[in-house]
C-alpha cells in the first residue's frame, strides 16, 4: 500500500519494529463455555413392582429425548433473543450445505496452498489443521534474516505462483538477492489415502551468480497441529533409509507421516519442538532458538530439542547451493510400510518430475483453452497472463474465527466503540494482495470472481457461497474478513472492527449476471448446469435479502437515489471526508456530508443488483409478483431521463455526484499547543465558503459508472461526451490507461491528510479501466454513430494496458496495486493480483457480454 499512513478502505499492515517481527499477542483466547444444569427435581414418584427393564430404559431414553427438545425450544429462543441483530445468522439453509460442495468436490479441494500470507504454506479447509510451511535464512549486508511471512520490507526481486491451478498443482518462483528458489506443489489420491488424499512438496534452490555455488543455504520446514495434537519425532531419521521426518494422527485424516527425500549426500537436519496455541508467533520462536544456539555455539542451527508433547515441529535443512529436496505428506494407511514407501517413492524423485511437468503442460493447455489467447497476444504478455491467474488462484486461502463488530456508542461522553463478537465462521476466498491483504475483501471478491469462474466455475461457486453464508439476518455482509490469530496478526487493532452501518459495493453480481447470462446460453454441460442453477435457488433467498439491505440502509431522500453512509460529516482533518464504504475511499465527494447527497456509483451498483436479480428469478418463477418487481426497479434505475435530471451535468457534458458542496476547501497549518506550552503543527481543514446543494464537479471513474452500466443510449450524445471526458488527455486518458480523476479536478493528486497521499485521486486501477473497456467493447458494437469510434479508443485503450502492465511484470518481477499516471510506473501494494490479474480478461478481450 502506498503510503504508510494512509487510512484507507483496506486496513493498513500491521507495522513491526523490525522487518522479520510478528505481533504475539495472544488473539483468539477460547470462551469458556458454561453447562447448563438441572435446576430441579421431581421427588414425586409411584412405585411400579416387576418392571421390565427395556421397558424402563425405553422410557428414560424418551423423557430424555423430551429434555432436550424442551432445552433446544424454550431455552435457546431466550437465548436468541437476547442476541444482538447484527450478530445473528441469516435465517435460511447455508448454501454450502448443498450436496454439491460435499462429498467428493469437498475433499478434492481438503488440503492446499490456503495461507496466502507467507510464501509457502499448507493447510486443510477444516478450522483447526495439521499446517505445514516454509521458512530460509537470507543474508543481506552480512546480517541473517529470516523469510516466512510474505512482507515488503524482505526485498525479494520476485516472488508468485507462476502456474497454479487452484486444485492439485503450483509452481513459485522466489528471488532473493542472489538466492532463487522454487517451489512446487503437487496433490494425490491413492488407495489408502486418508481424507483429502496426499500432498507432496518441491524446493530447488539455485543462486543467480556462479560464485555463490557451494555456500550453505539454511532452509526450514515445519509442521504444526492447530488442535494441539502432539507430533511424533523420527529420532533415528535417515534421508537414504528410513525418511520419515514426523509423524502424528488426527481425526480428519488418520494417521499421517511427513518425509523428506533428496539426492544431495550433504544435507544436514536439525530440529526443534515447541509446545503452543499461538502458531501465528512461529517465526519469533524459531529465531528465538537460533539466536540461543549462536550466542551459546556459534552455529547457525536449531537446538536439537523439544518440548513435551509438542504440537509444531520445525526442522532445519541445510546444504551447499544448489540442491533440491522433495517433502511428501502421506495420510490414512499408514501401517503397511511397504505401500507406504510405494506412495512416498510416487511423490519425490523422478516420478514426481513427471507428474509436475505434466500437470504443467495441463495449465498451459487450459489456459489456452479457457482465454483463446494462443493467436492474440505475444509470448511475453501470455506468460505474463499465466503469472497473473497463477497467482490469484495460488492466493486463495481458508480462514476461520470470528469478526469483530462495532456496535453505535454509547451517548456518554468518553466511551469507545461497544465491541462485539460475530459467530465463529469459516471463508475460503481469494486475496488482494499476500504480502499486504492476505484476507478476504467483500468488493474486490467480485472483480477475481470474473476471471476465476471462467477457469473453475466450481471453486467460484465455492467462494461465493462461502461470502454469502457469513450474511446476518438483515442482509449485512462484513467487507473485510479478519478472520483467526494469523489473519488478525497483520491488522492494526483500530482497523479490525467491522460497521453494520456500512456497506461495499455488491460486486459479486458482476459474477453472478455472467454466470446466469451462460447458464440461459447453455454454454455448461448437464451437470454444471444443474449445480449452477440449485445454487443460484439455494442462494436466492441470501441475495434478494442482500438487496433489500442496500435498498433500505442507504436510501437517498429522492427516489431512486443512494448514498454511501459512513462519512465523517464532522471531520476537521480531511480536505475531503472519506467515503470508505464505496471502495473508493478519498474520491471527491460532496464536501459536506449530508442525507441530502446521491451517490452515482452506488446508484449504478443498484441497477446491476437488481438487473442481476432480475435474471436470476426469471429461471425459477416468472410468474411471482415479488420477483417481477426485481425488472421494475431495473427499469428504474436505468431510466435514462431520470438519471440525467438527478446526476447528469449539461455545461460539463458529465454525470456527476449531488450534494452539499463547495470547492473552496483547502488544508491549512496551524499552530497549537501540547504539553508544557509545546508548540506544534498540523494540517486542518479551512472552509471558505458557504457549502450548496449541487452537483459536485469531479470528473473521473464515478463520472464513468453510467457509461460502464451501459446504460447511455447508443445513438446519444451523451454517448459522446463521455468518449471526449475518456479519450482527452487532458482529462482522463494517459498512454497506461485512464486516471481515476481528471487533471482538471480541484483534488487531483492532492493530499487528504498530512498523512494520507492521493489514493484514488490520480493513479490508474485496473479494475475500472477492466470495466471502461467492457463498456467501450459494448458500444463498439452497437448501431449508432459513435461505433467507430468507440472501437479506436477501446483498441488503444486495450493496447496501453497490456503494455504497461507487462513492461511493469518484466522490470520489477511483480503486478502492482495501482500504476502511475505519468510514467506508468507501479504503485502501492506489490504483488497485487488481485483485479489486476482482470489484464488476462483485457488479453482475451472477455467481458461478460449479456
């Protein structure tokens, strides 16, 4: 994220005081759960002589079978309500109780690369899992520095999933200095597997410059039982004879061994064990060890010891560059060392080589299949593509735990914010960004959902429902997931807790319109048909819940008008209050926040919401009242005459924002005092005019939703005006791709803080310039007169973001967050795959056209 300081609609990174740092605060302390007790007796009772005792024990298990339905009906609703609103379930069946999400798609997906925010790590989809992970000791400016957790302040060259296929198979390249590794990742099953099947993981190191050959590189590998499961040490390990590392049981998979496996004759193995719940602290822990053993030894290696029953053993892999080891997990079976030394010898060596090339050619050939981008891109820009998707679907990760909640204060001055625990949830979900937001975004989830439905329609269905079982009972959804110790390890406490009051915008429709435009096209086979349509039924009841939630929490005062609530009508600091809910955090606003302003974005997103909804009745029942009224709220909404009398501007030839605003805001120094008469500067908001309800003049992306809604008539004028506000240089168009604020704009690249630079004020975003171009596609090919032209601007449009985005990937090693519009240069968060991973739907020049 560019800019430390900024406070943004992502929470900020958690800051350490040194870059290998991690926070060890304990986070997820356990309830105590206290058992309900009988409270009372019945003494009264009448003899019965010769009683069978089936008899009797029949009827005991009866009155019992009574208790507990009196118990679960008459006590639980007393518990329910007094359950606060917005921590209550959705009232309705989960979705990802659907029969499609269990059985044997539930264990193909069991095991995988599910913890985004550190550069190698395994879990399972279950809340408390055997994780394994990857860890190396860097040497910079002759200092060690250990590698775990993805962060910035590492100075990789490159790091990413160049291939991976959000199922059994990935590959990473890692740069750092002159130290390069690979990892790979591969999944099987075998007869005798235990639940979700084998894993197997590759680690070749090589350095980048000859004459780092033959220096010893220190790598470790871990496993670690989030129940508190002890672990069991091979004590007699030998890699060429008995290469069991570590062995244990649960009740997922049964009995399990990990093995480790090389060619190399010079590797050298030491452990350490350790006994803890915080597993999120393992990186200190793992230092703390070796940092004992120098000061004591002088040599860099782990203690050789462990604690009693310990549940995380870590294992020290050293050898002189280059070398390569193969890690195998084997599950289930366990007991007949012969199949097993069969299934180990089936996931290193020779063999695995094999199978990791071939399910390296299966990638490359779907690839092309799903984006038919063989004959229109260049070699360069499709390997970029591959990175691009490898690494949103190598990001995808499964938390589990609870979101915080603020609740309104309390009137008393003085109070904080009332904290309140939602109920304990699982989300499997892809991220943003693994070094910076290694969690779940609800707006941005829609954006990677356009491209990985086309790849996996199945793992896209599987997220979504994930997203929309974490609903309340009043439609609300939490925008950001912080979900379990690891997660909340890397976010300030003052970003964690989550307000019901606002909202992110409902991108998930995007994906949904798609998907229910394919399935009346009948572009899926039988049986991708039917799970898709009993998941849109199953979903249905959630979505239309979702709508009303919008369409009641942020209503304008004008019909048919919205706004975003949440903005700090009050602040003192900000040149222009955020709008935090919107996604688009400092886009110019009404300068005065008001109930009197109309939010031309959010309009747009109810019209898609309800379009969307629209389609998806149409399947089930045509003929429900209700459901009819989805079409007529749609036709509202996109009701061109209405919409230009409420947003569009005819001197400007622009649609704007309406609210109380003036431009004559600025940001001043004054001088005041602290302490002992301590005098001191900060940035503080003047006002220089009386504000007014207006049109607020701002040209930008929110000046672009209609045209992005398609919702601007073909043969209009308008349809023009909005060609000249994309194509001018002077306004939006740059040779990267399209600013998110005019040059024009009174707040373009301006500071919103003295500690927030411009975020959406100037850089350009893929995900909106994802979205000009689908519009710029539409009208190029529809009748009218400005077909040709929009077909020029949408070419070279395409082209500049293509370029750019490649020319970044070749120079830096990474996609970005944002791209300068001057220079084209990355910005803010890096690697950034999330919608910036749309460039391979840019590439394959897929829009979702309905």
């Amino acid at each position: 994220m560019a800019g430390g300081g900024r406070t943004s609609a992502r929470s900020r990174i958690k800051p350490a005081a040194d870059a290998n740092d991690i926070d060890d605060s304990p986070r997820n302390a356990k309830r105590n759960l206290k058992a309900r007790k009988d409270r009372s007796r019945d003494h009264n009772y009448i003899r019965i002589f010769d009683v069978n005792l089936k008899v009797m024990l029949g009827m005991s298990a009866f009155a019992f079978l009574v208790i507990l339905f009196l118990i679960r009906h008459l006590v639980n609703p007393a518990e329910e309500a007094r359950r606060p609103r917005v921590v209550t379930p959705f009232p309705a069946p989960k979705v990802m109780d659907l029969p499609q999400f269990q059985g044997e798609h539930r264990e193909s997906l069991y095991w995988g690369t599910y913890r985004p925010h550190v550069y190698l790590g395994i879990r399972a989809r279950t809340p408390q899992s055997l994780i394994a992970g990857l860890m190396w000791i860097a040497v910079k400016d002759g200092r060690y520095l250990m590698r775990h957790v993805c962060q910035d302040s590492d100075e990789l060259s490159t790091y990413g999933w160049t291939h991976h296929n959000g199922r059994d198979f990935g590959h990473q390249v890692l740069v750092d200095q002159d130290l390069m590794l690979t990892t790979s990742f591969l999944k099987s099953k075998v007869d005798g597997c235990g639940y979700g099947g084998d894993w197997a993981v590759r680690i070749d190191v090589q350095s980048k410059q000859s004459k780092w050959n033959e220096d010893t590189t220190h790598l470790f590998f871990y496993m670690a039982d989030e129940d508190g499961n002890a672990l069991s040490l091979s004590r007699d390990f030998d890699i060429h004879e008995d290469s069991i590392l570590v062995s244990g049981s649960r009740m997922d998979v049964g009995g399990w061994q990990l093995h480790l496996k090389s060619m190399q004759n010079n590797l050298e193995v030491h452990f350490a064990g350790f006994k803890t719940n915080h597993i999120h602290n393992l990186s200190d822990l793992v230092q703390q060890n070796l940092g004992s053993q120098a000061r004591k030894f002088g040599r860099l290696q782990l203690s050789d010891t462990s604690d009693d029953s310990p549940n995380i053993l870590v294992f020290q892999i050293s050898a002189q560059i280059p070398f390569k080891i193969d890690i195998a997990f084997v599950s289930g079976n366990v007991s007949q060392s012969s199949r097993v030394e069969e299934r180990v010898r089936s996931l290193t060596g020779t063999i695995l080589t094999g199978q990791l090339r071939e399910k390296q050619r299966e990638f490359d050939a779907k690839y092309e299949k799903s984006f038919n981008l063989a004959d229109m891109i260049d070699s360069e820009s499709l390997n970029v593509g591959k990175a691009a998707l490898g690494n949103l679907l190598g990001g995808i990760g499964y938390f589990y735990g609870q979101s915080k909640i603020s609740l309104p204060r309390d009137p008393n001055p003085g109070d904080h914010d009332n904290l309140i625990s939602y109920w304990p949830a699982e989300l499997y979900t892809a991220v943003p960004s693994r070094p910076f937001f290694p969690r779940g975004f609800l707006w941005d989830e829609g954006f990677h959902q356009l491209l990985i439905w086309r790849w996996d329609v199945h793992i896209c269905l599987d997220i979504i429902g994930h997203w929309l079982d974490l609903m309340n009972v009043d439609g609300w959804i939490p925008r950001e997931q912080i979900l379990g110790a690891e997660a909340l390890s890397k976010v300030p406490e003052e970003f964690v807790p989550q307000h019901p009051t606002n909202g992110n915008p409902p991108t998930l429709f995007l994906v949904l319109r798609e998907i229910t435009h394919s399935l009346k096209e009948k572009r899926f086979d039988a049986t991708e048909s039917e799970e898709i349509s009993s998941f849109l039924e199953r979903a249905f009841v959630r979505l239309e819940a979702w709508f009303q939630w919008f369409n009641t929490t942020q209503l304008g005062k004008d019909r048919s008008s919205y706004y975003w609530h949440g903005r700090d009508s009050t602040t003192t600091r900000e040149l222009n209050a955020k709008t935090l809910s919107s996604g688009l955090d400092d886009y110019p606003r009404a300068s005065h926040p008001s109930e009197d302003e109309r939010h031309l974005d959010l309009r747009c997103w109810m019209y898609l919401a309800a379009d969307c909804m629209h389609s998806i009745a149409e399947l089930f029942d045509k003929d429900n009242k209700p459901r009819k009224d989805y079409g007529t709220t749609a036709k509202q909404l996109s009701d061109f005459e209405i919409l230009n009398q409420m947003h569009f501007d005819y001197a400007y030839g622009a649609y704007f924002d309406f609210g109380n605003h003036t431009e004559k805001v600025r940001l001043s120094w004054k001088e005041k005092k602290v302490g002992h008469n301590y005098a001191t500067r900060e940035l503080v908001r003047a006002v220089l005019e009386r504000p007014e309800l207006r049109l607020v003049p701002h040209v930008g992306y929110v000046s672009l939703f209609p045209f992005m809604g398609k919702l601007i008539p073909p043969g209009s004028w308008i349809l023009e005006k909005q060609l000249d506000l994309i194509s001018n240089q002077s306004i939006l168009w740059t040779d990267y791709g399209l600013r998110s604020l005019a040059k024009t704009s009174s707040l373009y690249m301006k500071r919103n803080t003295e500690h927030d630079p411009p975020y959406w004020r100037g850089p350009i975003w893929m995900n909106f310039n994802y979205l000009i171009l689908s519009a710029l596609h539409h009208y190029s090919n529809e009748d009218g007169p400005y077909r040709d032209r929009a077909r020029a601007i949408y070419n070279d449009l395409r082209g500049n973001l293509i370029r750019n985005v490649v020319l970044n990937y070749h120079q830096t090693g990474f996609l970005w967050e944002q791209y300068d519009q001057k220079k084209g240069k990355g910005k803010g968060t890096r690697p950034f795959t999330g919608w910036t991973s749309l460039v391979v739907l840019i590439m394959a020049e897929a829009y979702g056209e309905t």
